[in-house]
C-alpha cells in the first residue's frame, strides 16, 4: 500500500452491481493480507483477510483475490449496498515482521 | 461486549499543552498500537506495545508517548512537542504481534 495524497481514488457503482476495489502491495515477503472498511469518523473494521498460502476466499457478500506473482491483492463485493460506502484499504504484514503496513485506500459510492 | 474504546472522541489542545488519549480493550489482547490517520494517507505507526511494561517507537513517535502499565490499557500522550498534532488516531490491538489487528472508534485531536 502506498500513499496517494489527499485525494483517494474513488469507485462509483450502482446499487445492486458487483465492485471490485484493487490494491497493489509493496513487499515481496508479505504473507499476511487484510481488507478493512472505514466509514466517516470511525475506526476501521475487519472485513476479510488471506494468507499467502491461498489465492482466493470467501465471506459473505465478499472475496479476495490474491496474486503474488504481481503482489496484487482485490476485494469483490456482490450486490453492493448503500451502506458499503466508505473507505476500503488494505493491509500487509509478513511472519516475523514487526509492523503493519497499511495502504490508503479507496474511497466507494454506492448510488441508489 | 468485547471491544475497545477510545476516548474522548473529540479532543483541543491549546499551545504548548499536553494531552492524553485514552485506549482500553477487554479482548485479552497482548498487543496494542497507535496509529495517526491524516486525510488521504495510510495508518502510520507511532508506538506499539507487546507486552505489558513493554513499548516500541514506530515510525513517527516523535513527540508523542505511552505507557502499557496494565494490559487493557494503552494510553498516548501528545506532548507540546508535536507541532502539527491535528490528526485522527487510532487505537488497535492483536492478539500477538502477528495477528489481525483491531481498532477502536478513534479520537480526533484539533488545536485551537
């Protein structure tokens, strides 16, 4: 994950239709991956995660995708709500690492 | 309820006045962290704690400090050091180190 300044990247959608928000991480090593979601004015929250042992899993209404080989990492969300609009970032860590790095996210509206 | 709480959700500080923000989980965690959000930008990390008497300087600690004197708490002080405080900080804890992190609802810090 990595800093865009001020302004997020943005994802429109319909109410109803598929979103897929995209993340590209920064170190190889990595082995441990989160999707959080941040609404105006709260912490984040949990949403899914994945280990690099895996390429894909499921939660309800939401998938990750991982690709190592281009450290690419995406999040589907299925039949988007007005109430998934907020902030989603991703986050890498990697074992015997000592930190988190978290990226700065995408910024999703979902129009009714 | 199992969760953690920061307060207050709002703070002002005058010139060259300290304060201190408040994290508390019940989870049992081991781990806890602060994090400065500034629009537009990743988490950056400004101290975490492993353990209990333990704490660590991330990556922008400077003028800012902690103490981890029991587990459920990890409060941070922003001191009269830290000339641009104005930010939204989060509180998280893991289970360990290498654990999903979650966060608290956050305090938003404003100088007057």
């Amino acid at each position: 994950g990595e800093s865009v300044g001020l302004h997020l990247p943005t994802l429109s959608v319909q109410e109803g239709d598929n979103s897929i928000i995209n993340c590209a991480y920064s170190n190889s090593a990595s082995d441990y991956f989160i999707w959080y979601k941040q609404e105006s004015g709260k912490g984040p929250q949990f949403i899914i995660d994945i280990r690099s042992n895996m390429d894909k899993r499921q939660g309800q209404r939401v998938t990750v995708l991982l690709n190592k080989t281009v450290k690419h990492l995406s999040l589907q969300i299925a039949a988007t709500q007005p109430g998934d609009s907020a902030v989603y970032f991703c986050a890498e860590s990697y074992t015997g690492g000592f930190k988190t790095i978290f990226g700065a996210g995408t910024r999703l509206f979902v129009k009714a | 309820d199992g969760g953690i709480t920061q307060s207050p959700k709002y703070l002002f500080r005058k010139e060259g006045q300290n304060v201190t923000l408040s994290c508390e989980q019940n989870l049992n965690h081991d781990a806890m962290y602060w994090y400065r959000q500034d629009p537009g930008q990743g988490l950056r990390l400004i101290y975490y704690s492993q353990i209990v008497n333990d704490f660590q300087k991330g990556d922008i600690a400077e003028g800012y400090s902690v103490s981890r004197e029991k587990k459920e708490s990890f409060p941070l002080t922003v001191t009269s050091a830290q000339k641009n405080p104005t930010a939204f900080y989060l509180c998280a804890s893991s289970q360990g180190r290498e654990e999903t992190q979650y966060f608290g609802p956050g305090t938003r810090l404003l100088v007057l």
